[in-house]
C-alpha cells in the first residue's frame, strides 16, 4: 500500500511537468470536443494522433490519449443532455434525464452535476484503480460465462421498473429492441440472421445510429411534427445556473452509488460501460424519493448514471494496465499504442516500465480536475445553445445528428440506418411507446444471447450449469427474488386484508 | 528485334518506376483491429524511410471487412495510389457468408507478415502437453472447449483441421467463439475453455508472466525463444498462420502498378520494417504478386473443405 503510495507520487512528479500538462490540457480539450461529436470516439482519434506522436517522449503521449480518453465522456454527457444525441453507449442513459431537465430550464443544473459527478466518479474509480486494480482483476477474471449471463438476467430483473406506465407498450418496445440487436452475424455459428443480403448489417447495428436515431430525430421529428404551433419557452434557463441545495443533497448519493456500480462493472472483461448506466438508472429511480420526476427531468437520473460511465471507463483500464487484456475498443488502441513504443502491456509492466504507467496513472487524477476545470465554467456557455431559436436548434440538432453517424465508420449507409430509425423513433413517440426499452433489448439482449449459448456450448448442453457455479446460482436467486418478492407480498396483503 | 526492345524498354520503366507520390491505405476493421495495425505499421516503414511521406489510413469496419471490400471496389476504380489491406479472415469471412465480394474482385500485390497459430493452456492446467491434449480429446471429444476467435475464424479452421488429422470429424470439436482476443485469454486465464489458439503475440505477456503455457505452435521450425514442439514434430502436419497482405484495385494495368510494386519491394528490404517486425512480433511472410495469389487460392480452396466439413459455408 505504501510501496503503491511512493510510486504514485514518482508518477506524479513525472506528469506534472509543465511539458506534460500541456499534453494532458491537449488532451482533455480534444478529448471534449469529439465527445460532443456523436460517432468520432476517443479510439478512433487516439488511433488517428499515434503517426503524429511518433516523435514524442511515450509518457506525454499517454498522458495526452489519458486525457481524450476521459474529456471524451465529458464531452458525450455536454451533447447528451443539451441535444439528445448520446454519442456514446455510455451515454444514452444520461440523455433521457438531462435531456428532460435541458427541456425544463435546467440544463446548467443538468450539466453541473454530470461535470461533478464524473469528477467525483472518476477520481474515486482512480484511486481504486490505483490501489485495487491487480486485486479486482484477478476477481473479475474468475467470472465466467454463466455468471455473465446470470448477470444479465439480475440486469434485466431489476430494469423491469423501466417499462413505464404501459406494460403492453414497455413491451412492444422491449421486443423491438431485442429484434433490432438480434440483427447480424450469429454470434455461435456466425451466420447472418435478418441482414437481408447487406453486408453492412452483418456487423449488427451500432448502438449509438439506434440512440441518435431514436432520441434526438425521433424526438426531433415529434416535435416538429405536434408543438410546431406552441411558442416555448422551455429552454429558457431559469434562476441560478448553479445546483441549489436541494440538488447537492440529490446528486451526491447518486454520485457514489454509480461509482460504486461503475467500476466493478467496468473492470469485469465483458462489462461495458452500458450495463452500469443501465442499473444505476433504475436504482436511482427506485430509490429516489421522487420517482414521478422520473423522466421528465430527475437529477438523480443524471447524477448516477453519469458517474457510472466515467467509473466504469476508469475500471475498464484496469485489465489493460494490470494483465494488458484489451476488453474495450479505446483499450485495443491504447495496447497498439504501447506496441508502437515497443512496450509490452501486461503482468510484467509495473516492474518494467514504472516511469510510464505511474506517469499514466497520476495523468488520469490530473485530467480528471483538469476537466473539471474546464467544464464547470464552460456550463454557463454550453446552455446558451439552448436559446438559439427553435428551428435553428433542431436543424443543428439534425446536422450534427447526420454528421456523428456518417463520422462513425465513414459510410453513408449509416446515415440511411438513421433515418429509418430516426422515424421508427417517432412512431414510437406518436403511440405513446417508451423508448427506454427498446434501448435495454438491443444492449442486453445480444449480451445474454452470447452468454447463454457460450455456457451451454462449454457444459454440452447441460442447463445446471447456471446452478452449480455458486456465482450464478446466487444471482439468479436474487433476480428471482426481485420478481417474485413484490407479487408475493400483494398476495399475502390481499390475503391480509380479506381476513381482517 | 522490336519485340524485344520493347519488352526491355517495358522492363526498364517497370524497374525504375519509383514509388508512388502518395499513398491511401483501406482497413477493412476498425482502430486497434490486427489489420489496422498491419496498415499502420506499413505506414510508420514508408514514412521514417521516406518512400512515401504522404501515407493515410482510413478505417471501414463493418460485415467480416467485406463492407471496405466492396466500397473499394466501387469507388476506387484506377486509382493507382490507394491499397487495400487484407488477411486469412478477408479470404474466411466470403465462405461462411454468402458475400457478394471476395478477395477475388481485387488484385493481391503481396503477402507481407504474420504469425504462426499456436495452442495454450493457462499454466496449471491439467493438460500436460499436445499428446495428453490430443489424448483427452479422442476419449472424450465434447470435453474439451475450444477458445478462439470468431465463428469461421483461423483459429476454428485451425482446430478443426487438428482434429481431423487426429482421426476425428472436424464438428467434435467443440469450438467457443470470442469477440476478441482479450476475451480469448481472459477465457483460457480462468479456465472455462481447456484450450486456446490464436498468435503468439496474442499469448506472450501472459506466458511471460508465468500465467499461460504454450503446448505446441503451428510453425515449420520451432520460435525462437519459445519453448514449445511444433505440430509436425508431434506428427501433425499443420503449418497455419494468420497472415497479412496488401492488395491494390483489379482495374489497374501492370504499368499503373509498378510504382507501388517499387514501394513494396523497397519497403520489405528496409531496416525500419525488419526493426518494426521484431518489435511487433511479426515473422516476415513476405511473397511477391504471383506467389501470393497462388497462396490465396491454396488456403481459400482448404478453408473451404474443411468448412464444408463444419457445416458452416454458404
């Protein structure tokens, strides 16, 4: 622990030269900028910048990728909550409430208590890396595939809550979801299922075209569409753009809660960064003393989720530093990064590189304030955007909409993707279906899939597996208790109530 | 006499055309994916050994790499400074997938570096070495889990050639596919596969870091440094490899592609490739354009049999 601490502080006086700072300023400032870009992500910009940085010392070059890894999920809640366009998985959960909250005249509320508690998320989710990260890889390691899946299932129990008012059209949307994620190369056998001869489907559909789709056209559309005639004056900000008391003492429980989440989750190789927003969402919701706010603008439906997705980016460094497994696409980069110095990630590289990794480490704290920094002023200026008239807003909205899908793999049938999706998103809003579910079958659906025929494939079939590892067993046996628990105990009060 | 001037006047232009002024290299995978790597270390050689500065790489990912395939197809039509990278998958990918193009709608220039296929356990495993590997999986061939790649992958060709010579059907192996290759170890590291393929590379800090065992490669001579037989010592006749190559548009005349013929041959002997292949792991697997298409066709026609054998081509 201490041997930890002293090496932490010779990473620190590696990263704060004034040499090195400037690259972590570089970085975090780019890293911003295409974090509000959907589509251009921080794996595709950190591959772009390896030739330029050629030349340069490899600690400054980690510290400036450090910094547009983590200014890349600032910049995707900024975009997020001002113009619904969630440009990245991460993302999307922060949509909804920021979103709401941009639309009620607190955007700077919004965006305040996602630059904090990415702050407070980030710098935690550091720490435990720093102190924790051989340790937490070695347990998300013995997690095989039917504890993912029994995982997966715990998620989707808990996530019932999300299926809003309707339970018909919670559904219909949920099945939508799992239809469109169902879309691609089968992941056992690697035959294409429903990609009707494209072969830009075969890949699946990407996550963020479904969301952008969705979210900022459908609603964009909808919008036109119904309250064209309505002068609105939603977006005007009202009061203070700082968080009153009453947001502070809703967003820092929230804050913790996703960090809590986030990290774990992040660190675990399949683990993603959409599975910690998802359930940090829905345990907000629940918890929250105002669940009718709930999707009309609940800071906690920000707070958490936000801090859940910059724990989890944090967590998902951990098996890359640690044992150098690439589980993430800005992971695979950073690892072909490390290859162009011709240094090796892995078990070895603490004790061969200490300079570099520390020097990584103590720039991830660094950015993270630096962001900070940068972002709390910059609120002021972001919701500014929102007084643009509505028109000129939505055309924006429009274009960076086309934009971010196009930059995403670089070709046009993406954009034509998006606008089918774009007004599926609308015929869902005109018949009162709620997105949020169809969100939740695309993202776990393909997950359970992979786990549950990988789990029958190793065990040939037999179905006990899921009950004979003790992980899985006690997972289902919550996620049953979840769904059962609450049927049995209306029984038992009707039962109750007929006898008194 | 004409005939012959003007074959040696056709050899001079094509020996000293010099390299091209600019190049554009196509991945058909995204950041970070094994050919993006292969293109982006083409590009650091042709830059830092200056024969051609203005190098770009441009990622199309999408459909098994066929989605870059078919847009440089169509949009790069006698364009004698765009290339197009490729590797055992992009000659996979079409067999298993009804796809509308193949490596057979482009004009492959050269095969230039791979790394041969090898077999790993995590090191306290109960499997001792490829014979007692071998031995478990004819007693009791569904036991074994196999951990490699995609479904059709090299590593899911691989094995089931293995098997196959071993004396069993190709589809008792029991193969898991992974998304990627940090699942793949993650899977042989905790123990749920009992073995995994894939390249060395793949495996090496982990064996390093005495966390994984290497029980045979793939290779026709043993590796330097590795301290494992190959199949053929142990009486399978498997040399497989994952490899990477270059390829340019079908459209071009011999003419037009000298140039970037110039580049490869130039580049292939220069000393930041042989220090970046070392760096890297790579073996240099380089042919020239006859050669390789003969390669092409050779593993094409063997990826297909034995797919045919799984059950899994279109």
């Amino acid at each position: 622990m201490l041997d930890t601490f002293f090496a932490l502080m010779g990473g620190f006086a590696v990263a704060l030269t004034i040499q090195n700072l400037g690259w972590s300023l570089l970085g975090v400032t780019l890293g911003t900028m295409i974090g509000v870009l959907p589509g251009l992500g921080p794996a595709a910009t950190v591959a772009l910048l390896m030739p330029l940085t050629v030349g340069l010392d490899p600690i400054s070059a980690f510290i400036m990728f450090a910094g547009i890894y983590y200014g890349a999920q600032y910049g995707g809640s900024t975009a997020s909550i001002l113009l619904n366009t969630p440009g990245e998985a991460g993302a999307m959960m922060t949509a909804i409430e920021g979103n709401a909250m941009a639309r009620r005249g607190r955007g700077a509320q919004a965006l305040a208590t996602a630059a904090i508690g990415s702050f407070v998320a980030g710098t935690i989710a550091t720490i435990g890396l720093t102190f924790a990260a051989p340790l937490l890889v070695e347990l998300a390691l013995k997690l095989t595939a039917p504890d993912y899946f029994a995982l997966m299932i715990l998620s989707l129990a808990t996530v019932t809550a999300l299926l809003g008012n309707s339970v018909g059209l919670g559904l219909a949307s949920l099945f939508i979801g799992l239809f469109l994620g169902s879309v691609g190369l089968d992941p056992q056998t690697g035959q294409s299922r429903f990609t009707f001869g494209i072969i830009e489907l075969m890949d699946g559909i990407d996550t963020v075209v479904v969301a952008v789709g969705l979210f900022a056209v459908g609603e964009t559309l909808y919008t036109v569409a119904y309250q064209n005639g309505v002068v609105e004056k939603i977006h005007q900000i009202k009061g203070s753009v700082r968080l009153s008391r009453e947001d502070w003492s809703r967003s820092w429980k929230p804050w913790i809660r996703g960090t809590l989440i986030g990290f774990p989750i992040g660190s675990i190789p399949a683990g993603g960064s959409e599975l910690p927003t998802i359930l940090s969402y829905s345990l907000e919701k629940k918890l929250s003393r105002k669940p009718e706010e709930f999707g009309t603008g609940a800071i906690e439906g920000v707070a958490g989720p936000e801090a859940a997705n910059n724990a989890s980016a944090a967590g998902a460094l951990a098996p890359l530093l640690a044992l150098g497994l690439p589980t993430s696409t800005t992971a695979a980069v950073l690892l072909a990064a490390f290859q162009q110095y011709g240094l090796r990630p892995g078990p070895m590289l603490f004790d061969s590189n200490p300079a570099l990794v520390w020097g990584l480490i103590a720039s991830l704290y660094i950015g993270n304030a630096l962001l900070l920094v940068l972002n709390l002023p910059l609120v002021g200026v972001w919701v500014k955007l929102l007084s643009i008239p509505k028109p000129w807003l939505y055309g924006g909205i429009l274009t960076l909409a086309v934009l971010g899908t196009y930059s995403l793999n670089g070709n046009s049938f993406d954009v034509v993707l998006l606008c089918i999706l774009g007004i599926l998103g609308f015929t869902m809003r005109v018949f009162f279906m709620p997105i949020v579910p169809c969100i939740l079958g695309l993202i776990l659906g393909p997950m359970i899939e992979q786990q549950l025929r990988r789990s029958l494939a190793i065990s040939q079939g037999d179905w006990t597996v899921f009950l004979t590892h003790p992980l899985s067993a006690l997972l289902l046996a919550l996620a049953a208790a979840i769904v059962l628990l609450p049927i049995i105990l209306q029984l038992t009060r009707r039962r109750a109530s007929q006898h008194g | 006499m004409l005939k012959t001037t003007l074959a040696l006047i056709f050899a001079a232009t094509t020996a000293f055309a010099a390299p091209p002024e600019r190049l554009e290299i196509t991945v058909p995978g995204g950041p970070g994916s094994g050919l993006d790597q292969a293109a982006r270390g083409i590009e650091e050689a042709l830059r830092s050994e200056g024969i051609v500065r203005n190098v770009q790489v441009v990622n199309v990912p999408g459909g098994g790499g066929m989605v870059a395939l078919s847009q440089f197809i169509t949009t790069k039509d006698g364009d004698p400074n765009v290339a197009l990278v490729q590797g055992a998958g992009t000659v996979f990918f079409p067999l298993t997938n009804a796809t509308p193009v193949s490596l057979a709608d482009v004009r492959p220039l050269a095969r230039l570096a791979g790394e041969y296929e090898v077999i790993a356990v995590r090191a306290d495993s109960e499997i001792t070495s490829l014979e007692d590997l071998m031995a478990r999986f004819k007693a009791d061939p569904g036991s074994i889990a196999w951990g490699g790649g995609s479904p059709g992958s090299t590593e899911n060709i691989f094995f089931a050639r293995l098997g196959k010579i071993a004396g069993m059907e190709p589809r008792q192996v029991n193969f898991i596919p992974h998304p990627n290759t940090g699942e793949v170890v993650v899977s042989a590291l905790n123990g749920q596969v009992s073995v995994v393929g894939g390249g060395m590379q793949d495996f090496l800090p982990q064996v390093e870091g005495g966390k994984m065992r290497i029980l045979a490669v793939a290779a026709p001579e043993r590796l330097e440094g590795i301290d494992a037989p190959t199949l053929r010592e142990l009486g399978y006749d498997i040399v497989f490899a994952n490899w990477r190559g270059i390829s340019v548009h079908k459209s071009l005349s011999d003419e037009d592609v000298a140039p970037m013929r110039e580049m490869i041959e130039t580049m292939v002997k220069s000393d930041r490739w042989h220090e970046m292949l070392a760096e890297r792991g790579w073996l240099d697997f380089y042919l020239p354009e006859a050669e390789y298409q003969q390669f092409i066709a050779d593993e094409e026609s063997a990826a297909k049999e034995i797919l045919t054998e799984l059950g899994i081509t279109q």
